[in-house]
C-alpha cells in the first residue's frame, strides 16, 4: 500500500514538473504606463477639459491561440452617471494585428480600416475619446482592455450602443487583459 501511494504522489509531482506555464496575455502602451497619470496629448478637447485627444499607442501579445479577433475598450468607473463612461470601443480587430498606433482611433468613423468597427462612445463620437472628468472631482481611474474573443466578428450596427457592445464582448471572451491610468484636474 505504502508503494502505490508513494507511486502516486511521485507521479503527481513529476505530471506537475512538466507544465509549463505559457506566456501571460498582456496589454501595454508607450504613451500610458500602468498606474501613471495621463498626459494632456490623450485628454478631452471640450466639456471644459483642453488637450489633444489622441488615442494612446496600444500593443498586446501572448493572446490565445483560439483567438479569432479582438476588441479594445476605455472606460471610466468613476463618473458620475452611475454607470461609468465609455471612452473608445473598438470591435473586429483581426488576430494577425498586435498592436494600434497612437492616434488610430481619433477618426469619427464607425468603419476603420481591415474591418474595424468603433461604436459610439458616450461623447457621441465614433472614436476615442480622452478623460476629461469633472473639476476638483478626485483622479478618475481609465481603464484599457483588450479582449481575445472567440468569433471573427461582431456584427452591431451604427446606432449600437457602448453597453450592447459590452454585452457582446463579454459574451464572445476567452480572455481579457488590463491596465488603469488616472486623470483628474
């Protein structure tokens, strides 16, 4: 008895041995670190907020291999709507695309380039649109995601809203990756 157990735990640690763990999903930018706060050149032009509002450089690697197409969103938790604030949602970015450049999202267009959908943030925009929360209001938190998913396309027409966008997403996710910034004035 005392054989078979040992056996078995032998054979527990050597199975554990052999996993190795992948490379983690991750999202990255050049122009927005992690916990930093965010620069003037990605902040709102209006609503009594000044800045150039340029959508921040994005990168990802490691996704998933039964990844069909992305999705990128900025969000912040924080407003005072009592549903937060959709800043820039972007749907169908094709799986061979790894990265965004800084300023791909600043048309105010739903269709971009190789299929890409933007669907209307709560600025009213099809495009990105930069933090810009209230006056002596505390840091607000951004947070920017990329999601793998697991569908080539999601098909939302023009009038889509963020929220049904969300929904979406999260119902075609196999995984997510994050980082939050701050912005306050």
């Amino acid at each position: 008895m005392k054989k078979i157990l040992f056996l078995c735990v032998a054979l527990v640690f050597v199975s554990c041995k052999r996993i190795e763990k992948s490379p983690e999903f991750s999202l990255a930018s050049q122009d927005i670190k992690s916990g930093s706060s965010i620069k003037v050149k990605h902040v709102f032009d209006g609503f009594g907020c000044v800045g150039d509002n340029t959508s921040p450089q994005l990168s990802w690697k490691n996704a998933p291999k039964d990844a069909k197409s992305f999705a990128i969103t900025a969000y912040d938790p924080d407003a005072p709507t009592g549903s937060g604030w959709w800043h820039w949602v972007a749907l169908n970015i094709p799986t061979n695309q790894v990265s965004l450049p800084q300023g791909f999202g600043d048309d105010n267009k739903f269709s971009l380039n190789s299929g890409i959908n933007q669907i209307k943030n709560d600025f009213g925009t099809y495009s990105f649109g930069g933090p810009c929360p209230p006056e002596k209001d505390k840091p607000h938190r951004y947070i920017f995601t990329i999601y793998a998913l697991n569908t080539d396309q999601i098909n939302l027409d023009k009038d889509a809203s963020a929220a049904l966008a969300g929904y979406m997403i999260n119902a075609n996710m196999i995984a997510k990756k994050s980082f939050t910034a701050y912005y306050g004035r």
